[in-house]
C-alpha cells in the first residue's frame, strides 16, 4: 500500500507560482492535493475518488525523492520520472478521404502506402523497443489501406495490448464487411470520429439519405448495446478490481 503524505510540485491557482504540496488520503480512501502559497494561503483539491483503489491505479509507485519533487526546477528527465512507452502511434498511409482545413496530420498526400511487410517490422520494432504498448494506427485515414485488418491482426499477436484506429469513420459505415473484417483482426477500439459534414468549401464529404441512415442505426444500435450491457452486468466484477464495458465491433467484454 503507497504510504500518505506524499510529496510531490504543484502550482499557486491564484499567482501560478510552483509550490511544495502533498497528496493525502481521506479515511473513505479518496485522495486530495493539499498545498500552501506563502503570499495567497492554503489550497486543497480532490484528485481521487471512486470504487478503484489509488494504489491500484498507481500499482504501489514509490512515492518521489528529493530530486523528483523539484521538478522542474531541474532540466530534462530526472530518474524518478522517466517512464515506458505506453502509447504508440503508427502512421500507416498518408492518403486521406476528407480535405478538412483544421487537420494537422496533413492527410490527403497522394504518396503511395508503404509495403506492409515494412509496416510488419515497423510493428516489430515497437514490441521489441516498447514491450506490449497500446498501439494506434493512424494517417492520413488508416482505413484507405484494404490489407488494415492484416495489419491489426499482426499487431494483436505481435503483442500489442490494444490496438486503435484514429479514424474519420467513413469506411466503417459506408463498408460493414471491412468493418467487420477489422474487428475479427482484433481490433477493439476506434477513440478518434472526425467528420465533416460540409462546413468547408472542399470538405470531400458527400452527406447522402443513404448514410444519413447508417449513422443513425449506427448510433441507435451502440447505445442499445450498452444500454442492455450495462443493465445485465455488473459495472465491476469485484468492487474495486476490474472493470467491464463494450469492444467495438463484435462486443466482447474488457476485463
């Protein structure tokens, strides 16, 4: 169990001055950030609550030493907070079917994909260097490459522990079988929808009647999902230990 105070930086809200402060644990087990500005007093905020234990979270972390709470008073990355990588993000094609203006991938290059037996040691390169990151695919728009399911599946048994799709959605619903052909690979997440509905002059976006209708079955669809999910499951197996919720695509549990 992380043992309480624990020292750690924080800023004035009033003169954003770094200050000393400390995280303390309440007796119902929430967590609060206690600090004092020496020209506008004391301050305290709630950082932790709710049925998943602060140590479960943090998995036991030391609290920091000396050096790490003056942080960043010191240049660069002290040994108490260098960390692995946790989250990748592989660009898979630089092509893309949307001219949005606010885009800052800078999608829509006509250069052509890179071969996916590349991508493949790409992939390889990531486990080897990261161990089992949470890997998201991206571009341009992923889902312009037909062989993404061979790619999401190579990830999964590479090691990757999630796999994601940064996607603007289009081909998903225009195409259920690709859509489908995604979520056999193993692909369990797609945490990016950006659409433009033609706000912009060149939006490269045709809203039809037709896809009109698969968004809203779509959306109709997922919320009945989870509506029944979450009315026949337990929102926690054992309180404070795992948590359960909806894949995309194929619906499978998330322990």
């Amino acid at each position: 169990m992380a043992s309480f105070p624990r020292k750690t930086r924080s800023v004035c809200p009033v003169c954003l001055k770094n200050i000393p402060a400390q995280l303390e644990r309440r007796e119902d087990g929430s967590v609060f950030l206690s600090k004092q500005c020496p020209d506008h007093g004391a301050f305290s905020a709630d950082v932790w609550r709710g049925n998943v234990d602060f140590d479960t979270w943090t998995q036991c972390a030391q609290p920091l030493g000396e050096l790490g709470t003056q942080c960043p008073q010191n240049c660069g990355l002290c040994p108490e907070h260098e960390s692995g990588t946790c989250c990748v993000l592989l660009e898979v094609t630089k092509r893309c079917d949307l001219r949005c203006t606010f885009c800052f991938a800078d999608g829509g290059q006509q250069e052509a994909d890179l071969p996916i037996e590349q991508m493949k040691r790409a992939i390889d390169d990531i486990c080897h260097l990261c161990g089992k990151p949470l890997l998201q695919l991206s571009g341009g728009e992923p889902t312009l490459r037909d062989d993404l399911p061979e790619l999401v599946r190579y990830a999964k048994e590479a090691g990757c522990s999630y796999v994601q799709v940064n996607t603007n959605g289009l081909r998903l619903a225009r195409d259920p079988e690709y859509a489908q052909a995604l979520a056999k690979a193993g692909l369990e997440y797609v945490p990016v929808i950006s659409v433009s509905f033609g706000l912009e002059k060149n939006p490269g976006f045709q809203l039809t009647v037709s896809l009109i209708r698969k968004l809203v079955y779509g959306m109709m669809y997922g919320d009945l999902i989870m509506w029944v999910a979450n009315q026949v499951r337990p929102y926690e197996v054992e309180p404070g230990h795992r948590v359960r919720c909806v894949k995309f695509k194929g619906y499978k549990e998330v322990d």
